[in-house]
C-alpha cells in the first residue's frame, strides 16, 4: 500500500475547532460526559501532543478508548492532524478502529497503514466486520491482504463475498455453537467451558442440527442453564428455529428481527444446511444504515453525502438531483409561461402563486414521507392501499378546505377583491387534494416498478404539486378574474 507520508502539520487551530459538528471547540464543553472523548480538554491535550509529536502522551490518552470512540476522533479532526494522529498510532491502532471508520478518515486510514497490519486486523474481526473492511479497500490493495491471510481466513470471507451485496450471506457471522440433539445438558456446559476455539466469544442460542447439519432447533443459553443437567436438548429446544435464507437482502433480514423480536438467527443455504448466524447488533447497524440511506435519498442526496465524506464526493452525489430539479423547475415555469398575459394584467397572482405551490408541495411532502417509511416497514401493502389512500385524501380535504378559508380571508384582506379570494381559495384545496394524491400514488407506483420510492419519490411529488398548484391558480384565474 502507498505510504503516503507527506501532510500538512501546519493545520491552523481554528480549522481544528469547526471540525467536529461544525462546532468551535468552546461549544464542545457543553458535550455529554458519555462524549468526554470529543470535549475540548482532551481536544486540547490530543492537539498539543500532536503538535509535539509526543507518542507516548497519545497513547496514554487512546489506551482506555473504545474503537468507536476512536473513529469518532479521527473523523472529526482535519486531515494533516488525522495523519499525523495515524502515524503515532502505528501499530497500536485498534483492529475494531478499522470496521467503525467512516467517510474521508476511512479512505485516510486504509491509505497509510500497512497492507500486513491491514491483513492481521481483518483476522481478528468478526467475519462480517472483516469483509467490510476488504470490501472498502481498493482493489490492488485488497488482492495484497487477502494474499497476506491464512488459508482458512481467505477462504471465509471469499465464500461470504460470494453472496450478493448487502445480503444475508454478507451480514452473518460464522462463529456459532451448533450441537446434535441428543446431548444433555450437562454435556453442552461442560463442552461450552472447554477451551475449545471454535466456540465463540459471545453467543445467545445454541443451534440445534442433525448429521446433515440442518438445523431442526434452537436452545436459549438462559433455558439452557436453567436446567437439569441430564435434561436432554431435543425435549426442551424450541422445535422451530426461526431461520434465514443466505441470500435474503439485509433490509429484510433486519424488517424479520424487527418484526418477530428476534436476539439471534440461523443462517441456512439453498439446501437448507446451517452456515452461519446473525445476531442483534448486526441488525442495529443495518437498520440504521438504512434510515439513513432513506433520510438521505428523500433530501436528494446520495450515501456520499455525510459530513466525513470528501467534498468531491458530496458535489457528484448531490449533481445529479440538481440537474433534475432543474428540469422540473424549468417544467414549472413554462406552465406559467402559459398565463404571462394573466399575471400581467393582475400582479397580485404573481404575488399569491408561490404560497399556492408552497403548500402543496409541504403537504406533499408529509405525506409522501408517511408512504415511504410504511413501505420500507410493510406496512403499507395492495392489502390495505385503498383504505390508507382514502384517509390520506380525507385528510388532505380536511387541511385544504381549513385552509382555504384562511388563505381566502387573506387574500381579501391582502388585495380586497371577493373573485380573488376566491380563486385563491379553490387553487389550495385543488392543490392540497392533489398534493396527498400524489405523495401517497407516487411511491406506491414506483415500488411497484422496483424502483426505491425513497430515491425519486420527492422529486416527483414536489413537480406534480408545482405543475397543479400553478396551472389551477392561473387557469382559475383567467376564467374567473379576467
């Protein structure tokens, strides 16, 4: 891997203090306790002892870290600091750093450690955790680590790369206790206190599977040692593991814990055998990977797009939605490119107009919002469509007639013509009507074609409601008033 040593040491002081939140390092003392590692005491103390250069200092102060928390710190200071930070570190650095780094720090961290110590984290990672990180690394570098690894460990992560992104198969982890059924319990205590390697560090069922390596039970470790020890695994096992298909996507897996509660879950392949298994913490990451993915596409901004990301990265994620704002916004306007003359001969529309598609474009959006969250949660189904719709359109009514009474006194009282109000009256409850129409059908239809509804969904929703709330103003308007 390229040792790229050459970085700026001279990163001004106040560059240092709007890196963490956008925040000066005096806002940081109001930080929680919890967060101590982002305060600016320790700020102040990481600074000076890079600045000196002093590694003994840094590593004192990054003993005692959680690997989260030092993820957190590289990601917050500026580039030359976190270079110099990754240099004093060295060999130090803890492997779990490697899984938890996001954005620019990551790229920065996998850039100037060694591919060899690259090579002797990923073996003391978690498989899934492991696979991230090969998969992060560019290509020259990651054929450089897999070479590096032990036969068994390439193998493991070359079978779990060889499901399909973001499935099942990439999530699990294959450490698990799988057991026959006619053990006792006094057996599988006995063989879980051995100094047996294969048994993992931290698990919460115990798999139970025939000579075929099916799974045909699970066993709670809390049951399990609430028993006698001659009880027998097959009569006090839950007879029907709740299992997941290796390459079922991840989303699903996480929608399935969430669903039914679950701690832990086989793994089983296309025959049914047992290969690995998926535990809670897994799926917190996940879930949250996906909410905000969601949050994130519905803003019009790609993955690429968080605040530890390289600000080429943000401008290319973000273009591509401008570009096509762009072409709506420029769809908008030649609607009322169509009723110039009528906004010519009554300069109060050009007044009114913006409210009319402001509205409808907010009470499209909290609708559309509400259908894309139900249909990443299944709640919202062909099952139940029609009811949810029409109560959305009730809703929608409701709003838009409550407000056509206030925009409409407005209005009168604004510009004091009664056919005015009126219009503007009309033009919100038609907008507002389609405005919930649309942020409900809009993602409804695109789920239906397979495409993300969190991803185009707002972009749709926002030129239907602009086209409408402008073309029913005006049109009104140059019927009614002119």
């Amino acid at each position: 891997m390229t040792q790229n040593k050459h970085h700026s040491d001279d990163q001004s002081d106040q560059a240092l203090e709007q890196t963490v939140t956008g925040q000066s390092l005096e806002d940081l003392s109001e930080v929680p306790q919890t967060d101590v590692h982002l305060s600016r005491p320790f700020i102040d103390d990481l600074q000076d002892a890079l600045k000196a250069e002093a590694r003994e200092p840094v590593l004192e102060m990054f003993r005692e870290l959680h690997a989260a928390d030092v993820a957190d710190i590289l990601e917050v200071l500026p580039s030359g600091r976190r270079l110099k930070l990754i240099e004093l570190l060295g060999d130090k650095i803890n492997p779990d750093v490697l899984s938890e780094v996001e954005g620019e720090a990551q790229d920065e961290l996998y850039e100037h450690l060694p591919n060899d110590q690259i090579a002797n984290a990923v073996t003391e990672l978690d498989i899934d955790d492991a696979v991230y990180v090969i998969e992060e690394l560019e290509e020259g570098d990651r054929e450089e680590v897999m070479q590096a690894l032990a036969s068994d460990d390439r193998a493991a992560i070359e079978e779990n790369l060889s499901y399909p992104e973001d499935s099942a198969g990439r999530l699990m982890q294959r450490d698990l206790v799988a057991l026959p059924q006619f053990w006792t319990v006094g057996q599988t205590i006995d063989f879980l206190r051995s100094e047996n390697d294969s048994i993992p560090k931290d698990f919460y069922d115990i798999f139970v599977v025939d000579p075929g390596h099916h799974p045909v039970g699970t066993l709670p470790v809390s049951r399990l040692m609430r028993m006698q020890r001659q009880s027998v695994i097959a009569e006090i096992m839950d007879e029907e593991p709740f299992l997941i298909d290796v390459e079922m996507d991840q989303e699903e897996a996480a929608y399935q814990f969430t669903k039914y509660h679950l701690i832990s879950s086989g793994v089983v392949d296309r025959d049914g055998r047992l290969v690995g298994v998926i535990t809670v913490d897994d799926v917190v990451d996940v879930i949250e990977e996906e909410a905000e993915e969601d949050i994130l596409a519905l803003a019009g901004v790609g993955e690429e797009s968080g605040l530890n990301e390289n600000f080429i990265e943000i401008t290319r994620s973000r273009f591509v939605w401008l570009l096509v704002n762009l072409g709506t916004a420029v769809l908008a306007s030649t609607v009322i490119g169509m009723f110039d003359a009528t906004i010519e001969q009554m300069v109060a529309l050009a007044v009114l107009m913006p409210i009319v598609a402001s509205m409808g474009g907010n009470a499209g959006t909290q609708t559309m919002t509400v259908a894309v969250r139900a249909i990443a949660t299944k709640e919202l189904s062909s099952t139940n469509a029609l009811r949810v719709t029409l109560r959305e359109l009730t809703a929608a009514s409701m709003n838009g007639f409550v407000l056509a009474i206030v925009s409409g006194f407005v209005a009168y009282f604004w510009f004091g013509g009664v056919a005015l109000a009126f219009v503007f009256a009309v033009a919100m409850i038609v907008n507002i009507f389609v405005a919930g129409f649309s942020g409900m059908a809009v993602p409804m239809v695109l789920h239906k074609m397979s495409i993300d509804p969190a991803i185009a969904s707002s972009v749709f929703v926002t030129t239907i409601t602009d086209v409408i709330g402008f073309f029913a103003f005006l049109g009104l308007a140059a019927l009614v008033l002119l």
